[in-house]
C-alpha cells in the first residue's frame, strides 16, 4: 500500500513540474522536448516500485531514483566549513600536479634516476578557483646507479654563511624547474641523496 501511495504522489509532482514547465516556455517548438524528458521521468517512477516488487538487485535499479553516498568526498559537518573543504581539494590536486611536472623535469635531468618533491603554498592563499602561491620546492635527487657522487662539505659547528655550493647536476635541475615553473631559485631547494 505505502508503495501505491508513493507511486501516486511521484506520478502527481511530475506531472505538475511538467505542467509548470510547459506554460514557462516562449514557442511551442520545446514543448516536444520537454513532453519526452518528462515521459522518460514518468516511466522511470513507474518502473521502480516494480523493480522493488519483483525483488530485482541493487545493480539493476535506475541510477536517477538510488541514494548514495560518494565516500570519496569529504563530510561537511559545520556551517560555513564547505569553501574551506572545496579550497583544500583544489590545492591538493594543484599540489599534485606540480609535483608530477617537477618529477618530470628533475628525471629528465642526465644522471638522475628518480626525484622527490615537496611544495609548501603561501598560508591562507589561493582559493577554489584562483591558484596559491608557491613558497617553497623542495627535490631530492636519486642518483643513477654506478653515477659517482660529489662529496658533501663537512660542517663543525655552526652551518656556514655562504650558500652551499650545489653540484652541477643539482643546479641544472634547478635551473630547469625555475625556467619551466616560472619560479625564483631561491624558492627551490634541490638536495642529492
């Protein structure tokens, strides 16, 4: 009986909205589209308390009228929470992004079997539409099998002064990241493991 009732009541909402859509519409050359999207809604409602009767599984059911829940999205639980969660999603795929083209230009390099890379943006910059800024990039270097590896200075005491002198493969890769990236090499940092 509960499934009659809300047959009904589906049935009555749809034929209202198509009611309510037909008189909106400037020439009667649309009304034929919206008669077929709204027969197609009819048949659909119609359809699924049948699917139900008949016991038919989950997998079969018409997506349009199935609940579910995406669990790959973040739950928003507090007000207002929503531009922060959808910010922090772009920046990750934004992160991600740069990261694989920094990957790319740092193996691409002669010598350099593989490449770690690290960004930190700008605190409480970009958004979800505009992109932040980049405060720092941080590469370690793998090294090719059997390539020779530059001697690390040895410091006593305090750290020295005078920026590290970086070897040149090193500073090739650097290079390279700030001519592709656009970036100021001071933001880069590029370290050999």
């Amino acid at each position: 009986m509960q499934t009659l009732q809300t047959l009904v009541r589906n049935l009555a909402m749809i034929l209202m909205l198509a009611t309510f859509l037909e008189m909106l519409l400037p020439n009667k050359s649309m009304r034929g589209f919206v008669q077929m999207v709204m027969g197609l809604f009819v048949i659909s409602a119609v359809l699924a308390p049948i699917t139900t009767f008949l016991h038919t599984p989950l997998a079969m059911e018409i997506p349009a009228w199935t609940v579910t829940t995406p669990q790959d999205l973040p739950v928003i639980t507090a007000e207002g929470q929503g531009v922060k969660v959808g910010r922090d999603a772009v920046q990750e795929q934004y992160r991600q992004i740069l990261v694989h083209e920094i990957e790319a230009l740092a193996v691409g390099t002669k010598g350099v079997e593989s490449a770690s890379v690290d960004i930190k943006f700008e605190e409480g910059e970009g958004g979800v539409i505009d992109q932040p800024q980049i405060r720092e990039v941080n590469v370690t270097l793998t090294s090719a099998k059997g390539e020779i590896q530059p001697v690390q200075p040895i410091t006593i005491g305090q750290a020295p002064l005078a920026p590290q002198i970086q070897s040149p493969k090193a500073e090739e890769v650097r290079e390279k990241i700030s001519t592709f990236m656009s970036l100021p090499k001071e933001k880069i940092l590029v370290q050999e493991s």
